[in-house]
C-alpha cells in the first residue's frame, strides 16, 4: 500500500515538530501497575506535532512581519533625493 504523497516537511519544522513530539509522548505516558503505556498512537502524535509545528511558524512569522518597520504612505520623489546633494 502507496501512502499519498505529502509534501517534505520544511527543515525549520522539522526541529521544532520533534520537539513538540518528545514533548507530547512525554506527557502522554501512563502508569499503570508499574509499566508505562503511551495511551495515544504515537503515529497520531507525530502528524500533531508536524501540524502543530506549522501552524506555529506560520503565525509566527506573520507576528515578526507585524512588529517589523513599516513605512506607511513614506513617498520619496525625485526633488527630494536632489535636496540632498546640497
């Protein structure tokens, strides 16, 4: 069985989705009678943890591009670049 192609998790995501995964595996372990048991599927948790990761680098570069410079109706004319050279 083919599983439908998805497309390469970008590298950035990537470190951050393990994170996010050794994270989740850590807090999804159980005890029970002495044994620990990861209660969900650790397949789901890696998919959560990709999704996780991108959702996470998507707003966080909006919130970058939001806190950078913006020059808001700045308009340079050639008359102003002249004034300089004197």
């Amino acid at each position: 069985m083919n599983s439908p192609a998805r497309p390469p998790v970008n590298p950035g995501n990537q470190d951050l989705a393990s994170r996010i995964y050794v994270e989740l595996v850590g807090r999804a372990f159980l005890r029970v009678e002495n044994a620990a048991v990861i209660k969900p599927d650790p397949a789901e948790l890696a998919k959560l943890s990709i999704q996780l990761a991108e959702v996470f680098r998507k707003y966080q570069d909006a919130a970058n591009a939001a806190s950078g410079p913006q020059n808001v109706n700045y308009k340079v004319d050639l008359a102003d670049m002249a004034k300089w050279d004197k």
